[in-house]
C-alpha cells in the first residue's frame, strides 16, 4: 500500500466520520427544533387562554355595571310612576298604599 493508497483512505475515513459528525447534527438539531415547536404551542396556548380570560373579565366589568344602570333606572321609573298615581290620593290613603306597594315589593 502506497503514500496515496494510504491518504485515501484517511480522506475517506474523515470523510465518513464527517457524515456521520453531520447526521447526529441533523438529529439533534431536528430534536432541539422539535422541542422548540412544541414548547411554542404550550405558550401560545397559555397566552390565548390568558388572553380570553382577562377579556371575559373586562367583559363582565363592563356589562355588570351597564345591567345594574339599567335596573336603577327602571326602579327609578317605576317609583316615578307610583309617586305619580299614590300622589292623586288623599293623604291617609296615600300612606296605606305606600305600606302596602313596600310589602308587596319588599317581602
């Protein structure tokens, strides 16, 4: 076996070793990648999840206070309209219905 006979197969040697060097690159590039991707998907989940949980509560800041508006406002004319009717009878009679419109109302 010659000088040339000899450095072929070292080039040939460092060339396979090379390949391999570059497949358990690949692997383990591909395994880095795919622990990537998924650790990913598990924080855009939490964050869509996060995010549709703070905008149900905002949600709900805003349309809890619009309904307890808008029953406020309907008490206020209900009572508006009782004043109106219970204010056209004499005095007495007034009081009576008050008493009796309170215990119809609040038990």
């Amino acid at each position: 076996m010659g000088i040339k006979e000899i450095e072929e197969k070292i080039i040939s040697e460092a060339e396979e070793k090379a390949r391999e060097i570059n497949k358990a690159a690949d692997r383990a590039v591909a395994k880095i990648l795919e622990e990537a991707l998924k650790k990913a998907a598990e924080i855009k989940e939490e964050f869509l999840v996060r995010g549709k949980k703070l905008s149900e509560e905002e949600a709900r800041g805003i349309v809890v206070p619009a309904r307890l508006e808008a029953k406020k406002r309907i008490l206020e004319e209900k009572r508006k309209i009782l004043d109106s009717v219970l204010s056209a009878l004499p005095e007495k009679e007034r009081e009576e219905k008050e008493i009796e419109v309170a215990r119809i109302l609040y038990g």
